[in-house]
C-alpha cells in the first residue's frame, strides 16, 4: 500500500471517516457534522492518505497554518487495517512533510479515553502540554521536531 498526498475527495473521506466513526472516543460524529467535515478537508486540510484500490484505508489530516506549528485535526485507520502499522506510518509522512517546510512543531487534541490513539502518539515523541481542553473531554499533545 502506498501513501499518497492530497488525492482523497470528500465523498471518499466520508465514507472513511463514516467507517471509522465510532472507534474515536467519543464518537465522531457527537462532535462534528461528518458530510460537512469531510469537505473541509478536502478543501483546507494537508492530507496523507493510504487507499487499497479507490478506498481510503487511512487518513491523516493537517492544518498548515501560518506560523511554525501544525495541527493535525484527523488521524483514523479502517477497523480491518488497524495494528498494523498503518497509523504509524501515516504519522511519520507528515513529520518528513513538515522536516521539509522547516516546522517546529506538532499539535494535537485526542480524547482522555482514547489509549490506542494516546499510545500511538506517545511513541512517536508527542507529549502532553494540556491536560483540560474541549471542557476537560481531551488533552492536548506536541511534539517538537527541531
Ligand atoms: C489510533 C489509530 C489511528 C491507530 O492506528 P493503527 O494503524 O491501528 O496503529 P499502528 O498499527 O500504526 O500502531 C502504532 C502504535 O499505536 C498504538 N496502538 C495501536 N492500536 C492500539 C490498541 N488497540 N491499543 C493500544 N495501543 C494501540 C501502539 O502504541 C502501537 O505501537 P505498537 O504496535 O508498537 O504497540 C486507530 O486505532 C484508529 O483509527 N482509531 C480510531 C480513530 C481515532 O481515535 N483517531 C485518533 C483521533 S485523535
């Protein structure tokens, strides 16, 4: 399987994140209309992506903005393809993309309860610098990279 950059349309990452949906913690969609999400994405967000033929088996979804940070706003992994290294793959393709464009660092928010998402970032050198955001439903991570 190979990682592509930016190729997903917004009806494919629906149906991913749609798949993937209840796995986040909490749900997804209890925090973000997924049709309209999906199209935000697409438009605004830096993706990395792994398709197995035309479906989307695994997403990572950035925001550049301005300054020396990133946000990272999506990470999921289809339920059949997850523990396989996929998300962790996924995650260091956008560490080189940000290597590239001489970036600082790396932000995200993950839910409390998510460990599998929390252990998945932990070893790839993210540490925590909120423990209370999004009303105490999530913390926050970093990771530097210079
Ligand atoms: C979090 C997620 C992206 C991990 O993707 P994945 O492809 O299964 O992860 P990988 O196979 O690359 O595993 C990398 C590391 O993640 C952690 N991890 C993955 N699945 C785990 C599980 N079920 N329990 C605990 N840790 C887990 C481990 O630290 C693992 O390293 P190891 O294999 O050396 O133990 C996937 O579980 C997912 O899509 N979850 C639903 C969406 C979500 O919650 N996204 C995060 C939003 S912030």
């Amino acid at each position: 399987m190979n990682i592509q950059i930016n190729t997903s349309n917004s009806e494919q990452i629906l149906e991913h994140l749609t798949k993937c949906d209840l796995l986040f913690v909490p749900a997804l969609s209890e925090r973000t209309d997924l049709q309209e999400y999906s199209i935000r994405l697409e438009m605004r967000a830096t993706r990395i992506e792994i398709f197995e033929k035309t479906k989307l088996v695994g997403l990572v979804a950035a925001y550049f903005n301005q300054g020396e940070d990133v946000f990272i706003t999506n990470v999921s992994v289809l339920p059949n393809f997850q523990g396989k290294g996929v998300g962790r793959k996924l995650m260091q393709r956008l560490f080189a993309e940000c290597n590239s464009r001489h970036l600082k660092s790396i932000v995200l928010r993950v839910g409390k309860e998510n460990r599998p998402a929390i252990s998945l970032y932990r070893g790839l050198g993210f540490e925590v610098n909120s423990r209370e955001v999004n009303l105490g439903e999530e913390i926050e991570m970093q990771k530097d990279l210079i």
